[in-house]
C-alpha cells in the first residue's frame, strides 16, 4: 500500500510543479486527474487503489483552491472497469488474483445503472469537454463517468 501511496504523492507534486509554473504564468491551464471512484464505492479486489485516489482528489480540491485565481482550473474524473484498459496483469497486480477481464467487464456492467461498461472513448470524450473552455467554469470537482456504478 506504501508504494501506491507514494506513487500518489509523487505524481500530484509533479502537476503543482507544472501549474505553478506555464500554466500560472500564462494564467490559463487545466489539470486532469482520473481516479477510480473507490473514494466513494470502495469494494472488495481493489487493493490500494482507495486511499491512494483519496490522496490524489484531496489535493486537487487544494490545488484547484490555491491556483483557481491564477487562471488554472484543477478536475478529475471517477471512472472504473473500462474495457479497454483491463488485462489479466493489471487485474493481478490490484487484486493480487487471475481473473479474466471480460467476465469483470460482463458482472459491471450488471451492477451499473446504465448496464454497461464505461467505454474509453466515453471517459477521452469527457476529458476532452473538461478541458476545452466550453467547460471553463467547471473546477474543483470529480466528474462521475462510471455508467452509474460509482454512487454520487
């Protein structure tokens, strides 16, 4: 769990170097961080995935706090069981166990409202929307693309 913990620590630094120095000086910039959503919905097989994501989403609360009137925008994104993204390695190194990816992928998607797995494109989309201007007054905040599997 350390590691995990530290990768966190590590990575969340390196984008309030970044923002305090262009994107302050330009006095325009978006952050984008993607977490799980086990911040909200932990469950069982996920490892340290929780208290990591809550180190990351804390500190962009923080972050968006201290550098919003600069210009610089801070927002994330809850997603969890993308297709795509799922392999038997990356399973095992969460959940420490050998699952198939399209049998996680099928019980998701009966446990999300929308019935089906998030789809990569669907979470680059909001990405995409979260950091074009069309979406400028949007900061601080997690959006939830999960298709309802993550509450809230």
């Amino acid at each position: 769990m350390l590691d995990v913990l530290d990768e966190a620590a590590v990575d969340a630094p390196v984008a309030d170097v970044v923002a305090r120095g262009d994107m302050v000086e330009q006095g325009s910039g978006v952050i984008l961080a993607v977490t799980s959503g086990t911040v909200r919905a932990p469950s069982p097989g996920m490892g340290n995935t929780g208290p990591a994501d809550a180190a990351v989403e804390v500190f962009m609360r923080t972050l968006a706090a201290e550098i919003g009137p600069r210009g610089v925008r801070v927002v994330g994104i809850h997603t969890a069981a993308v297709a795509e993204t799922l392999n038997r390695e990356r399973i095992a190194e969460v959940s420490g166990q050998d699952m198939d990816p399209a049998v996680i992928v099928d019980s998701v998607a009966q446990m999300t409202t929308l019935r089906r797995a998030p789809a990569l494109a669907h979470v680059a989309d909001t990405a995409a929307f979260l950091a074009c201007d069309r979406a400028g007054d949007v900061t601080g905040t997690i959006v939830n693309v999960s298709c309802g599997l993550v509450p809230g």
